[in-house]
C-alpha cells in the first residue's frame, strides 16, 4: 500500500509526534492552522501552538524572540506570503541575528493554481537561496517530508522548507534516505542525469521510465531536496559520469535550483544543462496537473525535452 | 537610588557618545543623546539579571555600545573603533557584540521579538521582564501595531516598552510627516497600560518602568525627550539626526557636557 499523502501532513504529523516529547518544539502560523495541518496541535499541545493571525512579519519576529529563549519555533504559512511579505523580518531577526527559526511554506509553488499569482510561490528557493547560512529542502514525499520533520528538530540554524498541498505519489519505499545537504540518486544511468526536487522527482522517475522504454536511453535519476548547501560532491561526479544535466523544478526558470546547479557546475565542470521550470512569468491558471503539462513538466514532456537536449548535445 | 550618580553617568555616557561619533564620522547623534538617559535608567537601575533588552531603534546605537563597555562587556578601548573598517562596532546592533540578542536596525522589528520572548518568560512561570525601546518615527512601521495587538491578546505583563518620543525623524516633524498623536490613546485603545514620563528626569524614569505591575497588560511609557539633548546646537533640530561633528563643534559639545557636569558636583 502506498498511499498519496501530502507532504505537509506527514511533516506536520511527525512534528505533532515529536513535540510531545520536546517541550521546547512551538509551532506558529498565521491563520492557517488547517492548511498547515497543525490544527492538532491547538487540541491537545495548546502550550506549543500560538496562531499569531494574518500577521506574517510579526510571526518571524515572535519565532525569532522565542528561538532566543530555548525554544525551537516551527513557523508555518503559505509559502507565497513566507517568501514575500515577512522577507526583512526572515533577513534581519533570523538570518542576520542568528536565529534557530524553522520557516515551514506549505501551499507552495504553483500548489494555489487556479488563485493566482498573488498565491504562487515560484521564486521563494530564488529569495531564500540569497541568505548566508539558510538551508533549503523540498522533500519529494510523505516519507522524506517526515524524515526532514525529525532531522530538523536536531538541527541548529534557519532552515526554509517548502511543501505542496496536493497528496503525492510515494518516491521512497524500503530505500528512504534524507540527509541535510545530500542528494540521492534514486535510478542508476549513464546517458543523462535528470535532477528532480520536491514534487517534480516523481515526474522525472516516470520520465526515465519512458526514456528506457522508447528510446532505450539509460538516465541516472536524482533527487536533490537540498538546494542549499548544494550537495556539490554528488554534482561533480555526476557531471563527469554522464556529461548531461537536465534539472526539473517547480519553480520560475529565475534563481532555484537550476540556477544553484549551473553557478556550481558552469565554475567547477561546464556541463551541458537543461533547465525544465517554469517561465519567468505569471504562470497560467490550473490544477497542479494542467499548469504542469502547459509548461511541460510531466513525465511525458520531460522524456521528449531530454531526447531533444541529448540529440543538441552529443557525447 | 544614587540620582546624582547616575545623572553623572548619563553625561558620561553623553561624552563618550560624541567622542566616538566625533572620530568615525558618523553616527546617529540625535538619537543617542536622546535616549541616553532612559538607557541609563534601564541600565543602572530597573533592569534585574536575566531581563531582556532590545533596542528596537537600532540606530541610535553608540550610547548603547557605550553602556556595554561601561558594563565590561565590550573592552573600553573597542570604542574607538566605532564604524571602522572591519570593526565588529558597527552602526547597528548585531549580535556579534556579547549582550546583544538580536540585530536591530531595520525598524518595527524589536517589539514583535520582544513578544517572543516574553511569551517564553511566561510559558516557563519565570517573573522576568522584556524590555524594548523605540523610535517614535519607527512607530510608523505597521508591523508594530501587529505586535502591539499579539501583546494585549497574550495579556504580556512582563513586556516593557519605551517609546522614545522626541517628536522628530529624518524628514522633520512626525506630525508633519505621518501623524502618531493622540499616541497614548492609540496605544490604551490597543490594551496597553500606558504612562507618560519625561524621558530626561532619571528618577521619573526609574519609578515610572518601576511602577508597572503584573496586572495582565502590556505596558508602554511614552517618554518625552528632546533629540540631541545636552547639546545645545544638536538639541530639537531634524538635520542632526546623523549630523557629523567637525573638530570646533566637537570641542564645543565637549565643553557643554563638561558644564553640565560641573553644575551637578
């Protein structure tokens, strides 16, 4: 059985699981207990819930006081508004004055599809990549959505970590791996190596799927949660096994993990890249699914996109 | 209360201020020299061990640095590199200076973080209070009204702040500017305790922070001071809210404290 389960439900749940055993665990959030899924905590942890109200700076600056006083803040909105409205309170009260804040987005990338783009967050890995010492993870699945949950309890320092809001396929099975930092390589291959992050991973796995089947192509499949610190060991090697990237991201074409991947590579190995995101533009209205497809990010449009990339760029 | 030693130390406190603004150049005089006395009060008088402190005007931050050094807790002599090159004495709070929690500077931050921590003070039953000063310019900031609402929400009564209220900010006149008055209705009408008090009497200062109970209320003192106080060239006028001092000016806001001084005994 493998279930689709949401990824911030799994993070939450585990969280919930935790924090009963750690006092010290606090989760915020700014009116958006049931998005968070954290309801559960205002039930039966009421010492360990504060709903700060539609007040997103003050929220980071509340984490950011309570950090200071031992406790471990978990604070969870919508991406779009953590990654926009409270960006001087996460640079100056978190970043700058050191502070032990876990900013959860939930909801995000293009999760708020048909709302708009005042509800997408397609340039908060751009936003947040820019802050010295912040760590980003995207988990791919409910599974490493709960690993990343009990790893970042242990874990000192801001970390951003953004989720979707639909259920999603399983990616980790009996090889669940999640390390800060570390990317995995989940399918192994020598002809291309296609990078996935977040809810794009599973995408890429079909992907190399269809790549074996109809053009009997052999591509390594990664999945990369961390965009920051880069795992620049895995990249380098991968870079000189297979000599093509193709990178797939929820995220505008402007500054997210593709970009992270060819400011590394484009120093260290210039590697022919391919970067499969989304424009940078207001992305069309749709379910998850549809907006994905439009900007050919499903399973079928990345294995034509990575026939083209390798027929451009011969070994 | 040893008043006129601490009236003593607030000079002292003055001289140093325009010393290290004198020789880096730079600085944020008026602001400095208008707080310096609440500070002093906090510092030497109200404030018990494990009180919090935030100086959410982060800019006025050279009487700050020089309280810290008074307490020993940034060697004397650093001073004199205020504003240098690689100097961790910089023109804002960090929290590379022992003492200080949180990097201010950017304002409408200090009260929401005050907020954190008290709200930790209360989960953990400890009696210990948070205390955050404030620009009145900064009150401008909307995000202080959002701490402002949290605060009464939470009934934090060990939260302390301090506006100081010199009534001037880079551009000039707050009225002329944005409007804060009526201020201290606005605060009550948030479910504030709020006290006005002179902001230049040490004493008034000290009983006023001091007279705040646990009563289920957050508390503000409006303090009303005058920027640039003890200076009388600096005093009230906007252009010398980061004015530079050249030598003749220096050596003349040096002679006025030094009869300030003087006229105390």
């Amino acid at each position: 059985m493998n279930p689709h389960i949401p990824c911030r439900k799994a993070f939450s749940e585990k969280l919930f699981e935790l924090a009963k055993d750690d006092k010290s665990i606090i989760v915020l959030t700014t009116d958006a207990r049931f998005s968070a899924a954290i309801d559960v905590f205002s039930y039966h942890l009421p010492n360990q819930f504060i709903d700060v109200g539609i007040a997103e700076q003050n929220a980071i600056g509340i984490a950011a006081g309570l950090s200071k006083m031992g406790r471990k803040p978990f604070v969870f909105m919508p991406a779009c508004f953590l990654s926009a409205r409270c960006i001087d309170q996460i640079k100056v009260d978190v970043i700058y004055s050191k502070s032990n804040v876990k900013l959860i987005g939930v909801s995000g990338g293009i999760s708020y599809g048909p709302l708009g783009y005042t509800h997408h967050a397609v340039n908060d890995v751009a936003i947040m990549r820019t802050f010295p010492g912040m760590t980003i993870i995207l988990p791919s699945d409910a599974n490493q959505a709960k690993l990343v949950a009990e790893k970042l309890v242990e874990h000192t320092g801001p970390v951003y970590v953004r989720m979707g809001r639909g259920p999603v396929p399983p990616v980790y099975h009996e090889n669940l791996r999640f390390e800060i930092g570390k990317a995995n390589l989940l399918t192994e291959g020598d002809d291309v190596t296609i990078i996935g992050i977040g809810e794009t991973t599973y995408y890429c796995l079909e992907a190399g799927k269809l790549l074996k089947k109809n053009s009997n192509i052999n591509a390594e499949i990664i999945d990369m949660p961390t965009v920051k610190p880069l795992d620049e060991d895995l990249l380098f090697k991968e870079a000189k096994k297979t000599g093509r990237i193709v990178v797939v991201e929820e995220h505008s074409i402007c500054g997210g993990l593709g970009s992270a991947i060819a400011e590394f590579l484009s120093q260290n190995f210039p590697t022919p890249m391919k970067i499969l995101s989304l424009p940078d533009d207001f992305p069309i209205a749709g379910s998850s699914l549809q907006v994905f497809d439009y900007y050919g990010l499903t399973p079928e449009k990345i294995s034509r996109s990575v026939v083209d990339f390798l027929s451009r760029f011969r070994k | 209360m040893d008043i006129k030693y601490l009236v003593r130390k607030s000079i002292s406190i003055r001289m140093k201020v325009v010393e290290i603004i004198y020789k880096s150049r730079m600085g944020h005089i008026g602001g400095s020299l208008s707080e310096t006395d609440i500070l002093v009060a906090l510092f030497y008088a109200v404030m018990k061990p494990d009180d919090k402190f935030i100086l959410s005007k982060g800019h006025s931050v050279e009487a700050y640095y020089v309280i810290l050094a008074d307490k020993g807790l940034i060697p004397w002599e650093e001073l004199e590199k205020y504003c240098h090159f690689g100097s961790r004495l910089i023109g804002h709070p960090s929290v590379d200076i022992p003492g200080i929690d949180v990097a201010t500077g950017s304002l409408g931050h200090g009260l929401s973080i005050a907020c954190g921590m008290a709200l930790a003070l209360k989960l953990d039953k400890k009696d210990n209070k948070v205390y955050v000063l404030m620009g009145d310019g900064e009150l401008q900031e909307g995000s202080v009204w959002e701490a402002a609402m949290f605060a009464s929400t939470h009934k934090l009564d060990n939260l302390v702040a301090i506006v100081d209220r010199n009534r001037l900010q880079i551009g000039g006149d707050t009225e002329s500017i944005v409007k804060l008055e009526p201020l201290a209705d606005r605060w009550a009408s948030f479910g504030w305790e709020v006290k006005e008090m002179n902001g230049h009497d040490i004493e008034e200062i000290v009983n006023t922070l001091n007279s705040f109970t646990f009563n289920s209320k957050p508390h503000i003192a409006i303090a009303r001071t005058i920027k640039g106080k003890g200076v009388s060239f600096i005093e009230n006028n906007y252009r010398w809210h980061h004015g530079e001092l050249d030598e003749e000016k220096y050596q003349k806001a040096v002679e006025e404290l030094k009869r300030h001084l003087e006229a105390i005994g």
